[in-house]
C-alpha cells in the first residue's frame, strides 16, 4: 500500500494539517519551525501504532505528545493515512471481510479500487494517555464523503474500555511471563536456600529479575514466596509456579475475547467485539517496514561494518553487498568495504568491536562530516529495506555537489520506497522535475500546500531566470540589480540585528535597471502576488528622473514596492571615510605602522577623486536626458483602420518621430545650459551622491596600491561599517521588508 493522503489534527502545534496527493518522492520545504519535522514525527507515531497488530498501543510515541495549542479536552490528536489499493490488496480485504460475514457479500459490489483505505490513530487522554486505532474506512472521495463504507469506527467510551482491558491484559500477561521463565529456571540450590532461611526479598527479586528483562511486580514475588513456603520440594514448588502461570494466561486470554460493554461500528452494523477482518488488515499494514531518519542521526561505524561484514558470509549476501558498494561508488567516488577489525594496529583502539569499515582504506570514523552523513543514509536504507522512510535534511554537511548526487540518490530509491523529506535546500526545488513538493508554512497554524509546478512554469518565462525556490521558498523578495547588491544588503541587515532567513526574505539578480520591465510582468506580479509574496525592486538611482520612476511605480500597482535610491549607487552609501580607511588597511594587511590609513587622508581623497569624475557624471547625465532611445510606434501604424493606406501611415509616424527629434535638438541647444547648472548646484553639497560609487570608491583605494572590484570587496567593506555608520535610508528599507 502506498500512503496517498496524510491528515493530521491537533498534534503539537498543528491544528489541521494535510498532505494531499503524495507520490514516491514527496519533499517538504519551509522555514525553520514551521513544522516539516512534526509532520514526518506524525507519519512516524502512526506507523509505529499500527507495527503493534494491535487497536490499542499503551507505549506508542503518540501516547505521549503533547496539544501545544492548549484546545479543548475533546480535541484528540489524530494521525489519519489514506492508503492508495492495488487490484491484489482491494482483494484481499474484499475476501477478509467476506470470510467474517458473508451476508455481506452483496454490499460489497459498488466497492472497487477508486477506494482508498483510510486509517485514523488518535491518542486518548488517559491515565497514562494511549493510542488507539479510532476507525478504518473505505473512501472514495474527500469532497463526498456520503460513499465512505465504514469498516470500524471505535468510539471514546469504547476506546476507554478497549485501554482497561488492554492494560488488564498486559498485567496479566506480564505475570505469566515471569512465572513461565521463573519456573524454567528455578534451581535447587534457590529452594534450599529459602528452605534454611538464608534468603530476602530483595535476593528473591533479584532471582526472579534473572529470568525476566524487567523487574517482578511485587506480586509476582509475593506469589513465589507463598508457593516456596508452602512446597515440600522443588519439584511442587516448580508445579506450583507453573499453575499460577497457566491462571494469569487464562486471564489474559478471557480478557482480549471478551465482549465489550460499549459496541464499535462496523461494515455489518454494530458489535460487541472488534471484526477480525479490522484486526488482519492491521497487522496487514504493520507489515510495513518504515524508517524514520532524523536531521540528528547517530554516526556510521561499528554496527553498519557488522552488518556488511555478515553479507560476505550469507547466502546471496556478497551480490547484495556489491550492489551497495556499486551504490556507494556511484554516489560519492569513494570504494567501501568491512572486514575483521585485527587484534593489533588497525582496530580502534578502546573498542571492543569484531569488525570496522573502510572508506577509500581509511577507517569510516577518520573521514569527514560529509561522507559519514551521506553514508548513514544509504546504508541504513539500502540494508533496511524500508517500504517508507522518512528523511530530515539530507544536505546536511553535504558539499553542493555531494548534495546534487544524494539527491538523484533519493529519486531513483524512491522507485523501492514511498519517501517524505525535509529540507531547505533550494537544489531540490531547481534542478530536478518535482512534482510532489509541499510548501510548510506557520501562521496561526501549519499549512502543507502542494506547489503547483505547472502554474509557476506558465507564469514565469523561463527566460527570466527566476529560480523555482525563489517563487516558493520566501514569504519576501528583494529584487536587486546584481549580487554585490545583495551582499551588501545582507551584510547590513546582519550588523542590524535582522534575520532576513528568519524573515523569509529572498533576493533576485535582474542583472541591471534595464531588465526591469522583464520581471515586472504582469503574469509575474499575479503569480507572487497570489502566493501572498511582498515584493520590493530596488534599484540605483543613476540618472534616472521622476517621470520615469512614476512609470515604473505604474507597472507595480499596489503589488509591489519601488525603492530608488536617493544616492546614485549602493557603494556611494559605502563612501564612509573611516570604513575605507579600515578596509584598505585590512586589504594591505597593516604593513608597515607608518603606512597607515587615516579617515583624514580617505576624506580628502574621497573629495579629489569626485572631482576626477565630475566631468564625465554630467556628460552621463545629459545624455541620459537628451539621447534617450527614439522608437517607431508599430502600435500606432497597426491600430489604425484598415481602410488607410499602410505606407501613408508609416509616413506619418516617421514624420511624428522626425518631429520630436527635432524638438529634442532645440531642447539640447536651449536646456543644456539649465541642465549644467542645475548640476553645478547640487554639486555643491552632494558630489559623493551623485558620482558613480564603485568608480569613486576604486579611485581611493587605487592611491594605496590596492583595487576595489564591487563584485568581490562590496560586502567586505560593508563588513567595515560600524554601527553608527549605517545608512539610516538603508535600515529603514530592510526593516520595513522584514516588519
């Protein structure tokens, strides 16, 4: 059976959850604690229950999870799994149910493998709390639940009920144990011991306690007492035992078929008893073979070495041993392989142990982080064998590439195994073609929404090159001109005191102002906006003007924030003397103390360099204003009616064209003047704004010998900025993306 839907309900700190239509490979992404664990925790607690064969599990980890939302006393955890049947398995349970109460035959003909078998585990609030199999239904559709065909549904009282007998049953059971194996092992040096009153409670418990895995309840060790005091001879006192093992199994037996008080519903109508059908579909599904691989896992070492080493000597095994090495080989270049660890030299020393592992002939515990995560992984699934494993974070300490080859690991075992993982890699949303991604997310409650891949491919020209996780992974993004933009950005948010992964804020490169109008689609903006992103595009002020900003705002609407600059660049925000001084001084590496730095000298370098610029800042500026691009509207050619002639109107629109260059010439010779010294002014007070940062900051750093590239020394200069030092324009914007 292949797990096709999982609900959950008031566990931890989830409501209502649900994944939906999972397939072999299903991957969780989302944000720290927004609950990807609790939810593989979940799928992990349900299987565990139903491993016991049982509708009633006194230990199961679920009996022992806590409603972090503090709702009300009738709000049951619940773990409810829709299993996907195949021809052989709709049978099966067809030909269970027909066995147990043939009159219903008949009923069962509407039933077909469009059904799925839904199990629901919930935990009672008892004392101690437990788990219990609360119903199994045959659905057919979750928006019409009127063809659900009811199998069992146990209702509160019964499920008290079934817990008592339960609990009953396994004191019962528990003292036969003991008896039996005390019985089995009694010596003769024990009765005479206890015949010539050499003897305690405390030395007879301990006697017991060897026969046992746990320690005797104390009346177990008063029956004992009684029949060893009331024996001629070992031989009745070992009879004696064995009696009153034979009573407790016969309790135990009448318990666990004895009728209940409280009926359970079940595909024939009402019983006093559980169907047998529901309990060999039970121990059907606790057949299953179920990993949970946890993000903090033990290292690989003695018992996976063992475990190897046990298949050179196993019929069949030295085959299978070679396909894991193959695996292994394939995934991550390295050659594994066990034997018996030598009595000098190469074991471990301080352990006792009869085999190791080597990885490339070195013991597996002398390798890195990396491999020995990758390999806990594989080996434990490939000698395992799980039909469901539960993976969290495989990446982790996982190099980019060994990352890639796990994951392409985890696609081709999930043709063996269904499997559920978590991570926050965006690899695992970029590279492959994945179809059962579930986006986790914590407002009041968790959600897992199934990401809608094809709605993404057909919003977002590919062209773009938006990245998949961007559209996914982040509840904010920020586009920026480049990536030393974004370094800077972070850097900032960091010596801030904001988290911007916390936040959930995510960058895209547009490479450059001019490829604005690219991202800022219309399908683009529908689609984030619909996914409830808050998108800010951030870009350099340059020479751009207001009526040109009016018509980038135009394009966002109300869906998106504009933010430009009130400098010309990122790194004129950068042009701080003293931060300079520190990273010229870092980037010569303090070489001599009488060739150091003062913010003094920077400060007058900053000033000589601008005035180096300045020529070429207003040249950029006038061309900017008088030798923007000059267009032929086709628009206006192709509208027009079609009754007029088309060469007539593509001689009106060259004339229109023709027009406005000529006015654009009087406007150079007319308002070059105006411009210039409208430039002059603001010169005045603001030429570390108005310059090119990168080339000003370059400048200064060229007159110590050194390069500034803002590709690479952006970020680190930002690093230099102290507290005090932050551009308050730049705060404010972060603080207000994060809010």
């Amino acid at each position: 059976m292949q797990i096709r839907d999982v609900f959950i309900r008031n566990f931890r700190g989830v409501a209502s959850a649900r994944l939906a239509q999972c397939g072999d490979l299903n991957v969780l992404i989302g944000k720290n604690n927004a609950g990807k664990s609790t939810i593989l925790d979940a799928i992990n607690g349900f299987f565990r229950m139903v491993a016991t064969g049982s509708a009633v599990d006194l230990e199961g980890p679920l009996s022992k999870e806590t409603n972090f939302r503090r709702s009300a006393d009738d709000e049951r955890l619940e773990v409810e799994i829709w299993f996907g049947l195949s021809p052989d398995e709709f049978s099966l349970i067809h030909e269970l149910i027909v066995d147990e109460a043939p009159q219903m035959r008949n009923a069962l003909e509407g039933l077909d493998t469009s059904h799925a078998l839904a199990v629901t585990v919930a935990a009672a609030k008892g004392d101690p709390p437990y788990v219990y199999i609360k119903s199994i239904v045959l659905v057919r559709k979750d928006e019409d639940r009127s063809a659900d065909q009811i199998l069992l549904d146990v209702g509160g009282p019964a499920a008290a009920e079934l817990h008592k007998k339960a609990r009953e049953a396994q004191r019962f059971a528990d003292q036969a144990r003991d008896l039996e194996a005390i019985g089995s092992r009694l010596e003769r040096s024990d009765f005479s011991m206890y015949r010539e009153g050499r003897y305690s409670r405390e030395l007879l418990t301990s006697i017991i306690s060897r026969s046992s895995s746990s320690r005797p309840r104390v009346e177990v060790v008063e029956d004992v007492e009684r029949i060893l005091r009331e024996s001629s001879d070992l031989a009745e006192a070992i009879q004696g035992i064995e009696s009153l093992a034979s009573i407790a199994r016969k309790k135990q037996e009448d318990l666990e078929t004895s009728e209940l008080a409280n009926s359970v519903d079940t595909f024939s109508g009402q019983s006093a008893r559980l169907p047998n059908y529901a309990l060999a579909i039970l121990q059907f599904l606790g057949r299953t073979k179920y990993l949970h691989l946890r993000d903090r896992r033990s290292p690989v070492g003695r018992e996976e070495a063992q475990q190897l080493l046990r298949l050179k000597v196993r019929r069949g095994g030295t085959e299978t041993l070679k396909n894991i090495q193959d695996t292994v080989q394939s995934l991550m270049g390295v050659v594994i392989d066990a034997f018996e660890s030598q009595p000098e030299g190469r074991g471990v020393r301080g352990l006792n142990t009869n085999a190791e592992m080597d990885v490339d002939e070195v013991l597996v515990e002398m390798n890195g982080a990396g491999i020995r995560e990758a390999l806990r992984l594989v080996l434990d699934n490939e000698l395992k064998g799980p039909d469901v494993l539960l993976v969290e974070e495989p990446e982790i300490h996982l190099h980019p590439a060994l990352e890639m080859s796990m994951l392409r690991y985890l696609r081709s075992a999930s043709t063996r195994s269904q499997i559920f993982v978590t991570t926050h890699s965006t690899n695992f949303l970029d590279i492959y073609d994945m179809r059962n991604v579930y986006l986790v997310s914590r407002d009041n409650d968790v959600e897992a929404r199934l990401i809608d891949f094809v709605e993404a491919e057909e919003a977002i020209p590919q062209q773009l090159g938006l990245r998949l996780s961007s559209l996914f992974m982040f509840d904010r993004l920020i586009f920026v001109e480049g990536a030393s933009d974004e370094a800077v950005l972070r850097e900032i948010a960091a010596k801030i005191g904001l988290n911007l992964g916390r936040a959930g804020v995510g960058f895209v490169h547009m490479g450059g102002a001019r490829n604005f109008t690219h991202y800022a689609t219309e399908s683009t903006l529908a689609f984030l906006s619909r996914r409830r992103v808050q998108m800010t595009f951030l870009l350099d002020r340059d020479e751009s003007t207001d009526e040109e900003r009016r018509k980038l705002e135009g394009l966002l609407g109300d869906r998106a924030r504009l933010h430009v600059l009130l400098r010309r660049e990122l790194e004129n925000y950068l042009s701080i003397p003293a931060a300079i001084a520190r990273f010229i001084a870092g980037k010569k590496g303090r070489a001599a103390e009488g060739d150091s730095v003062t913010p003094e000298e920077v400060s007058a370098q900053l000033d000589q360099v601008a005035e180096l610029l300045k020529t070429n800042t207003l040249e950029r500026a006038l061309l900017r204003k008088f030798c923007r691009p000059l267009y032929i509207d086709r628009d206006r050619i192709t509208s027009a009616s079609r009754s007029a002639d088309l060469i007539e109107l593509a001689q009106a629109e060259a004339a229109r064209a023709a027009a406005e260059l000529d006015e654009r010439i009087v406007e150079l010779s007319g308002d070059a003047e105006a411009e210039t010294a409208k430039f002059e002014e603001r010169w005045a007070r603001e030429k570390l704004a108005l310059v090119p940062g990168h080339e000003l900051i370059d400048g200064v750093c060229q007159q110590y010998g050194i390069r500034f590239k803002k590709e690479r020394d952006a970020q680190r200069l930002a690093g230099q900025l102290d507290q005090s030092e932050i551009p308050e324009e730049l705060a404010r914007l972060l603080r207000e993306v994060t809010r």
